[in-house]
C-alpha cells in the first residue's frame, strides 16, 4: 500500500522526517502487515512536493473484519526550521478472503444408532463463530424415521479445516421400507459480523434393516407325471425361483385318502430337488403337493401347490362266471373285467376240478387264447364244452396282468377265489335265425334252437322277437319230440318294420307248456349263443303316395301335379291315375321308382279332383301300395267384365275435384290408375289422381285439378292388367258416366268497407264482387253464420250491395264483424269474414272549466289564474282558447290568453270589484267550437309597509339546500321573512337557463316539482324579488333526494 506524504510550503534548504508504523486493529502479531519503523523521507523543500513509502498487507486465507494501521512522523531533521510534523495517517487494509461451513452427506443403517454428521470451516474466521443446524424430511419423516435436529448450535473457534459433529438417529422401527432421505441445512449464524457463508446442505441416508416381505416368485412342480407302487418310495418335487436359505414345508395329501405325508428342509439353492417321504400310506388318486417357504425373518410365503397321479393298486375286477355260481353253460368263456385298461404281463392261467385238484387245462397268458379289450380280459379255454355238473376253480399267477401304470396284478392263488360249477339240466346251446333278407307282409321267420340234450315239448312255447320298437311272440312251430332242436316262427303283419336288423330275447316263454329232457328234467329256458340279426330286416309297410300341386286353389288352366311314394315302388303308369273333371296326361318319372308329375287339364268349370288307388304298385319287399289321399283344385275359365262407371257426385261438378266409382262382374285385383282415361270437351280440364278399393268388386276413383267449361268423363281401358282371382284377364273396355263442370267462386270483396259514424239508418256501405273463374256466372250475396258473423245483426244485404242495419258511434266502437256469403248460379259457394270500420267524425266541444276561479288583487299583469280543460268526445283533440264577446264578457278586457293559461292584462282591484265575469270560446281542430261563462272572485290584499329584505342583512335568511323527501324534514323550500314580505315572485331556474318554478306572493310551500314532477338532486339558480326598491337578490339552491338529509 503506497502512503503519500506532502509538504504544503516551501522549505528553505529542505529537511528530512522519519515515518513509522503502529498497530491499529491491524497487528503484527496476527501477520496483518509488515512494520515500518523510522524509514526516512527526504523533501527539497519545494510547496507541494510529495514523497511515499509503502506499507505491504500480508496476504492469509483468513476471514477477518477490515484493519487499520496508524502512521506518524518523528524525527524532523537536516533543518533548523519549523516544520509542522505532528500530522498522522490512518491505513485501512480491507479484508478479501471468504470463509464458508461445509456439511458431508453421510448415512447408516435403521438399527445402526446415531448417525455422525460433520461442518467443517474451510478458511480461518477471526474470532471464531455460531451456526445452527436442522433437520428436513424427505422422504423420510421425522415422524416416524428419525428424530429431528432442530436450531441444535455448532460453535466454531475460527480455525481453518476446523471440524464440528452432531448426531441424527434413525428410528429402530419394524416397518420393512426403502432407503429414505432427509436433508440438514444450517442457519442463524451468529457471534460474528464476518459473512461466513452456510449455505451448504446434506443428505443423510438411512438403510432400511427390516424384512417384513415373504418369499415370493417361487413354484413346485412334481418329477413324475403319475407315481405308480415302484416309486412311492422315491419321488421327488424340484423347486423353480426359491429363496436359498429359507426353510421349506411340504405335505401331500389325495383325494383317494389315506395320511397327508409332511417334510421340511432347508433351501440350498434355487431350484432343489426333494426327496418326499413315502407315500405308499396314500390312496390312489390326484396328489397335492402343498409347499410353503419361510425366510430368516420368519416371513413365510403363499403356499404353492402342484399334483400328479398316484396308481399304486389294482382293484379286484369283476369275475365272470361269478365266484360260486352254478348252472354255468359247458362252452361259456372266462371274463375279468377290470376297473381300468389292462395289458398282458407274463404267467399262467390254470383251470383245475375242484374235486381232486387235478389239471383240465394251463393257458399261458400270452397266448391268442387270451385276449384284452382295455379293461376286458377273456379267456376261451381249449375244451369248448366243459364236463356238466362239476365244480372247477381258476389259478392266476402273480404279473400275468398289468396296468397302465405299470402295477402287477396280484393274480389268484387259493382254490376259493374263483370257482364255479357246470349246469346239470339241458341247456340252449344256440340259435339260428332266418337267413339275411328283407322280408314282407305274410312272409314267415323261422328261429331254430339247439340244446345239449334231447328234449320233448307240450303246449305252445314262444320266444320274443323284437320289429323295430314292438316285441313279438314267434311260437313253437311244430311239437318236438326227443329232438335236439325246436323250430319258432313268426309271421310278417302290416305295419312291422325294422331297418336296422330284428333282435331275439334272452329267455323261452313257456305260456303253460313244458320243455323236458328224456329223464324229465326241465330244461333251461335261457338263449344262448343267438345268433346276429343285424341284417334280418322287416319291411311291412306299404307304399304311401303323397299327392300335391304348386297350383293355386283357383286355376284357369292345366296344371300340374306330383306323385311322391314313400318308398321305391313299381308298376305305376298313366292310367293308374284317377281324374274327375279333368284328364291326365305327361306322365314323367321324375326320380326313378319315387316320384312321377303329370299335367291335368280341367274339362269345365268346378271343381276337379286327381287320386291314386291302392295296389297300383309294389315296393322292393313286393308289399301292395296304398291308396292315396285325393286332391282338388276350382277351375275358372271365364274373363271377369266391367258393369258400369259412375258419377259420385252431384252434376254439374262444383269443386276442383270429382268421383266416379267402377263396378265389376266379379272380384278383381290390379286396379290402379293407368286402367282409366279421363275423356275431355270444352275447355274442361282434369287429372286421374288416385284409385281406392271399396271392395274387390268395386273400386273409387278420384279426378283432380278440374276446370274450365265442359264435359269430364272417364273410360276404363282393356290392357289384360285386371284380373280376376283365376287370372282371368278383364273381357274389354267400358265407357263411364260423364260430369259438366262449374267453378266454384274463390273469393268475394267489398267496394268500401267503411262507414262514418253517425250514419242514417240503411246508409250504404258498399257493393259485393265475387272472383270467379266461370266469368258468365251471376252470384247472390247473404250474411251467414260462422266464424266472423258476431255482428250481422247489424248491416242488412240488398242485392249486391251491403247497408246499415244500425247507426254507429265510432267513439263507442270502431270497427264491426259480419260473415257474408257469394253463391253463383250453379250452386257453387263462397263465404268469408269482412271487418267494417267506422270513420271518426268530428264533434264540437261540449263543457269546459277552469282549475282556479280566485285570485288576489294585484297591479302586475300577466299572473297566472288557472289552467282551462275541455270535455270533448273526440279522442285526442287539440284545443285553442279565447275571450269573445257575447253574455257574460264585462271583463275580457281584464285578462288573457297564454295556451291553456289564463293570466291577467291589467291590475285588479278588489275595491273595484270582488267578482269578474269573462266568456271563453274553446276551438276544436276540426274548428267547431263551444263558449262558456266564468266568474273570477278577487281577494283583498292588505299591503304591510315594506321592510328591508337583503340577503346581506342578519335577517335576510335563505335557505340554500332543502330535500323534499316527504320524510316530514326540509321538505319543502322555506325563505324566512318571506311572508313578511308578501308582494314578493320568487323564480327557481336550471343550469342551462329554463324556468322550472315561478310563483308571486311565494308562502314557503315549493317542494322541487316542474309539471308535477320531482326534479333531480343538483344545483339550481333563484331569483327572488321582494318588490323593496332592492335589487333582486340571486344564488344557488341545492336539491338532496336522499333520505335524512
């Protein structure tokens, strides 16, 4: 820093002076500056002259206040002179350096304790410092996550890289949640001036340590897809997304029952394979697999599930013959029938005499001998016919059979499990059928049965047979007598039928009769070994021929038919078909053996009827059809003809449009309008516009748009488009009836429709015409009744011309409402309502008056009297007045018109007289006029001797504001002294100069009105004139319209 010293004179021989430096609030001790101690400065002596030495700041990072340092002058040498040297300096060394408090982010866990945060000063501070620090959620809350650090005070001595700690500590709770966040921010520095900035912030993050989630994203599935007895012991589920670590449950139950298998373990890794405990202790069916995990923190999660099959067993089947049962047949089969699909494993199959144990025959399970249809197993042992009347059992090795599975059949070991015993008695070995046909009505079954021993019958046995859905008795054909077969027969009746093969029942019905063997044993009564009668069909139906016709019921013509049979048939020709009233003829076999067509054509009119007989044609069996069911059609050949078309109206026609109505022979149908042409002379105009059915003989027709003079007739057309119900085509045309046509007036008007009032009775009011466009017609005119007709009473029609029926006071009424009708020479009519209007005549005057007859003497002319109104009964008239001469006109002279206004022309004196008479003529607009007598009564004025009236004198009081409010306060404008003074006229006038209140003798009683009107609040300007040889004294009135002012 340069320091500057200056000399301000002159100096003889110049002087030197020696500075040097002292500590202010800058020291050497703290390094703020370097000393100067007696530097010398050397001046010439010249005024003005400078000389400078420095002073050198030392520059530190230290964050201080501004310092100063104090220079003086000592040691005045080289001079005998008298030069001033006790002035100092003063140097200020301004600080540049910045200090600022840093806060680290800084983190821990929930269950970790406090969390240790660090400031730190980066720069030394003279003299040290205060700072606050405090905590702000984020997403974590003071609330629940941590306990807040509110306005907690750091102190700092001022060192640099000095560091301050404080403490935030989470909240040690059980709640599983993410990483949250607070903020800590400082402020209110304070035990300092220096700006020590704090502007820095942290971010403390706390770890969440909880683990409230369970295991998720985990499944089982089991290894096997079905676990048979071989794999109880071994099975296995494996794992997909498992928590390693956590413990597992298990337990397998199935819906076959048995005792749920339970197993725990622990997780190795995420898809471990388990070994289940044995499930042989479970019944066969759908096992569930049931598997939870459950993690560290005893968190367990949603059980997930898996099944599979378990087959450990087979269940016995069912045997047949039946354990125990006897009467078995010699040749039956061996059968097991298992609950499930079976397939052969290995073994024998041994079949032995109960009696001795002895071998009848050993079938090894693999052979053709025994065969498997799913779970099926029959065994056809070698011996067709097994001994009669002994008892046998069946050996079956262990494995011989297995399932699907791939379980072992136990098999049968003992000699009780399955033992049976052959039939003594004859027994129904087989039985044949008839041979495969189709058999008709009268055609004989035979059924044939064989036994195993000969047998004799009596009576009249039969077995059923089932046709279709009905069971019949085929009964004993012929007695047997020691034979080893009977015969039972059938014979084929009408109506039996079975397409798909007939069936034999199981058992013989005796029906009394008897069944024996040679020793008298009876015989068994069971068929066995029937044969098939798949394709032993019966066809005992007849052929049935369906007769129809597309023809309507009504024909005009030949027409066709068809003949469809049931079934196939032969033999069918032209003639078998029976016609009456017709013949028969392009006989066509349309599908061959089912349907024929043929054409008939009816002979006359009536009814024609076609059939097929029976027996005309034999189905596949041979069997006879049957007769048909006969159909009929009505023939017509006879063309349908026009009777008439005739007029429906009056003639001559009258109206635009017109009817006529066609009538027929018969029904008909196609009648529109293109069937008829309208036939015109004349002028005569017309338009065929619609045709409408009354009946399917008779048919209206409309015709529009008629005019002019002529004839309008209508012609029916033969076009073959009207046909009768048989399509018979109309016979030929007809000429109509024919209408001559009149217009019928449209509309009628009146020469004048108005009428002044206070006519003559039977004045004219005006002439009718009618519009017409028959030009030569003559109409009639008369008042009727209707819409419009409230006042025919009063007008009266003579000829074509309307008069008054009344005499009419427009005053009283206006206007008038008649209905009036035109009628022309053909009939044709008109009518329409007419409004008639009564003209306004003027009238004269009739009364007048005057709203003031009293005045007070006065010498001034021109005061007002009053104000003249006219009784008048025209509406709306305007009036002039004057004073004229006649009766009662001793003192015109004495007054005057203004408008409506009568005023004085000349003084009035009450001594001269107290009662003035005038005559007022009144003048309408219309100049007629009326004239009336007024008397005028005069007031005597007692004149006070005038006083002083000044608006600059104290008693002088106007009153510059009043409110006429009718509040019962300043509603009226009141000049005191006035009526002291009563030959006074005050004047109250608008801003823009118009006189709104005049008035002579004023008695305080003015209330803001102009024509009988409030004014509006504001600012007006008087005049008041007291008539004291004063001038008139003027000012400015306010009118307030608001309430309590």
């Amino acid at each position: 820093i340069t320091v500057t010293a200056t000399l301000d004179n002159a100096v003889q021989g110049g002087f030197t002076v020696d500075v040097s430096t002292a500590n202010g609030t800058a020291t050497t001790a703290d390094n703020d500056y370097t000393a100067v101690a007696g530097q010398t400065l050397t001046f010439a002596g010249t005024a003005g002259e400078t000389q400078t030495f420095t002073i050198a700041p030392t520059a530190d990072t230290k964050l201080e206040a501004n310092e100063t340092v104090s220079i003086s002058q000592g040691n005045l040498a080289a001079t005998s002179l008298a030069v001033n040297i006790a002035d100092g300096a003063t140097v200020t060394i301004n600080n540049d350096d910045n200090a600022s408090v840093t806060i680290a982010d800084a983190s821990g866990a929930e269950n970790g304790g406090p969390i240790t945060v660090t400031a730190t000063l980066n720069n030394a501070v003279q003299g040290g410092f205060t700072v606050d620090v405090n905590t702000a959620d984020g997403t974590a809350t003071s609330a629940s996550d941590y306990t807040a650090v509110t306005s907690q005070t750091l102190t700092f001595t001022g060192t640099a890289g000095e560091t301050q700690t404080f403490t935030v500590t989470p909240t040690n709770d059980a709640v599983e949640e993410a990483t949250e966040t607070l903020t800590v921010s400082m402020d209110n520095l304070a035990a300092t001036t220096l700006g020590v900035t704090i502007s820095d912030n942290a971010t403390i993050t706390i770890t969440d340590d909880d683990d409230n989630t369970a295991p998720t994203g985990y499944a089982v599935t089991f290894d096997d897809a079905l676990i048979n007895s071989l794999e109880q012991a071994t099975s296995k589920f494996t794992f997909t997304g498992a928590e390693v670590g956590a413990t597992y449950n298990y337990t397998v139950s199935s819906t076959g029952g048995g005792t749920n298998v339970t197993g725990t373990g622990t997780i190795a890794t995420a898809t471990d394979k388990i070994t289940m405990a044995d499930l042989s202790g479970l019944g066969d069916g759908t096992l569930t697999l049931s598997v939870t995990l459950k993690d560290a923190s005893n968190n367990t999660g949603a059980a997930q599930t898996a099944s599979t099959v378990h087959k450990a067993t087979i269940a016995a089947p069912a045997l047949s013959p039946a354990d125990n049962s006897i009467d078995i047949l010699p040749g039956a089969d061996l059968t097991m029938t298992f609950a499930e699909a079976m397939t052969k494993g290995t073994g024998n199959i041994t079949i032995k005499k109960k009696s001795d144990n002895s071998v009848l025959e050993t079938i090894d399970v693999t052979s053709s001998k025994v065969t498997i249809a799913s779970g099926l197993v029959t065994i056809n042992p070698d011996n067709p016919i097994l001994p009669p009347a002994t008892e046998f059992y069946v050996n079956i090795d262990a494995g011989a059979f297995k399932d699907n599975a791939g379980n072992n059949y136990t098999g049968i070991s003992d000699n009780t499990s399955w033992t049976f015993t052959i039939i003594a008695a004859p027994v129904v070995t087989s039985v044949a059928l008839p041979a495969n046909n189709t058999y008709k009505i009268g055609d004989v079954l035979d059924f044939t049965a064989s036994f195993t021993l000969p047998i004799t019958t009596t009576g009249t046995p039969s077995i059923p047979v089932t046709i279709g859905t009905s069971t019949k008795a085929a009964d004993l054909k012929a007695t047997a007598a020691n034979s080893a077969t009977a015969v039972f027969s059938y014979t084929i009746a009408e109506g039996d039928l079975d397409t798909d093969g007939i069936a034999v029942g199981t058992t013989i019905n005796l029906n009394g009769g008897t069944i024996k063997d040679q020793f008298g044993t009876d015989a068994l009564t069971a068929l066995n070994n029937i044969a098939p009668g798949a394709n032993v069909k019966v066809d005992g139906v007849r052929a049935i021929p369906a007769i129809t016709t597309s023809a309507v019921p009504l024909v005009n013509g030949a027409f066709s038919v068809t003949f469809q049979y049931s079934e196939a048939v032969t033999g069918l020709s032209v003639d078998d078909i029976t016609v009456t009233n017709g013949t028969a003829s392009n006989f066509t076999n349309v599908t061959s053996g089912l349907t024929w067509t043929a054409d008939i054509a009816p002979t006359a009119d009536g009814s024609v009827t076609v059939n097929l007989g029976a027996g005309v044609a034999n189905d596949a069996a041979g069997n006879a059809s049957a007769a048909g069911t006969a159909i009929s059609r009505e023939f017509d050949g006879t063309a349908p003809t026009a009777i008439s078309i005739a007029r429906t109206g009056s003639n001559p026609v009258l109206t635009a449009s017109a009817g006529f109505r066609a009538t027929f022979s018969e029904n008909v149908t196609g009648v529109d309008i293109t069937d008829f042409e309208v036939m015109l002379t004349g002028t005569a105009t017309g338009t065929l516009n619609t045709v409408a059915q009354v009946d399917a003989k008779t048919y209206d027709i409309t015709l529009t748009g008629i005019s002019g003079q002529g004839s309008i007739g209508l012609n029916l057309k033969d076009d073959d488009s009207i046909l009768d119900a048989a399509n018979n085509p109309l016979a030929g045309a007809l000429a109509g009836e024919v209408y001559v046509t009149n217009f019928l007036p449209t509309d009628l008007g009146l020469s004048t429709a108005s009428i002044a009032e206070n006519n003559a009775l039977s004045a004219e009011v005006g002439s009718f015409t009618t519009t017409d466009q028959d030009a030569t017609d003559t109409h009639a005119y008369a008042l009727v009744a209707g819409a419009g007709d409230a006042d025919n009473g009063s007008f009266l029609i003579a000829g074509d011309k309307l008069f008054a029926g009344a005499i009419f006071n427009f005053e009283a009424r206006a206007s008038y409402s008649i209905r009036v009708r035109t009628t022309d020479n053909n009939g044709g009519t008109f009518e329409k309502p007419l409004t008639i209007t009564i003209a306004d005549v003027n009238e004269a005057p009739t009364a007048m008056s005057l709203s003031n007859n009293e005045i007070d003497e006065d010498d001034t002319p021109g005061l007002l009297v009053g104000q003249m109104s006219t009784t008048d009964v025209d509406n709306g008239e305007t009036f002039t007045y004057s004073l004229v001469t006649g009766a009662g006109d001793e003192n015109n002279l004495l007054f005057t018109f203004s408008g409506d206004e009568l005023r004085t022309a000349a003084p009035i004196d009450f001594e001269s007289s107290t009662t003035l008479s005038i005559r007022v003529r009144v003048t309408d607009a219309g100049g007629l006029g009326y004239e009336e007598v007024f008397a005028i009564t005069v007031n005597n004025v007692e004149i006070e001797p005038i006083r002083e009236f000044d608006k600059d004198k104290n008693d002088a009081k106007i009153k510059n504001f009043f409110s006429p409010n009718e509040d019962g306060t300043n509603d009226a404008w009141v000049i005191e002294d006035i009526l002291d003074n009563p030959i006074n006229e005050v004047k109250v006038f608008s801003q823009n100069g118009t006189l709104l209140f005049s008035e002579r003798n004023y008695k305080n009683t003015w209330k803001g009105t102009y024509n009988g009107k409030a004014i509006p609040p504001g600012t007006y300007y008087y005049e008041i004139n007291v008539y004291n040889g004063e001038s008139i004294i003027k000012g400015f009135l306010t009118i307030i319209r608001s309430k309590n002012n």
